[in-house]
C-alpha cells in the first residue's frame, strides 16, 4: 500500500494557515493520505479556531484503487473532535462531509 503521512511540521503549518482567520472564503478542505489521531486533533481545533462562513465540503476520505484499499485512516478516537466542529455555529455552511473508506 501506498501511505502518505502528514510530517508533524506540515500539519503544524495547516493548522497555523487554517486557524489564522485568512480562509475565510474557502469552501472546500479536502485531506487525503495518513492522519494520525493528534493530526486530526490538532486540524480540528485549527478550524474550530477559524471562522469558516463559506465551508461547503469537507472530504476526509481515500478512494479505493484497484484491489488496494487506501483510506484515510482516521481512527474511532478521531471522532471526537470531529463531532466537536461538526456545528452550525462554526461551520454554517457545511453541506457536505466525506468520510468514506475510513477506519
């Protein structure tokens, strides 16, 4: 299987771009590849700190290719800081969230 996983420092620098208030207008957040729980963690208070009005999509899913399963491998103790952002106080315009193929 082919695996990406975030280094500590690319999360630490998306964490700073997503809670710094300077996305606002984006609609989209896609993350694709190995997301530890501290990862997940840290996004999540990350966009939980930002103010994101125009959020439509968030996609924290893996396709599958061909007979390899690739997830994003968001693990069950993730869940809980998902939940944590997943309302229409900070995300108002939130229609749409992906989480296929995790585990």
């Amino acid at each position: 299987q082919d695996r990406t996983e975030l280094t500590v420092a690319q999360v630490d620098g998306l964490c700073k771009g997503l809670s710094s208030g300077g996305l606002k207008s984006l609609e989209e957040l896609s993350f694709h590849g190995e997301l530890s729980d501290k990862a997940v963690q840290s996004i999540c208070t990350a966009i939980g700190a930002g103010k994101f009005l125009s959020l439509r999509v968030m996609d924290i899913s893996r396709p599958r290719m061909m007979r390899n399963e690739m997830s994003c491998n968001v693990q069950p103790d993730s869940g809980d800081w998902l939940a944590g952002i997943l309302s229409a106080e900070r995300l108002p315009s939130l229609r749409t969230l992906k989480l296929n193929h995790t585990r």
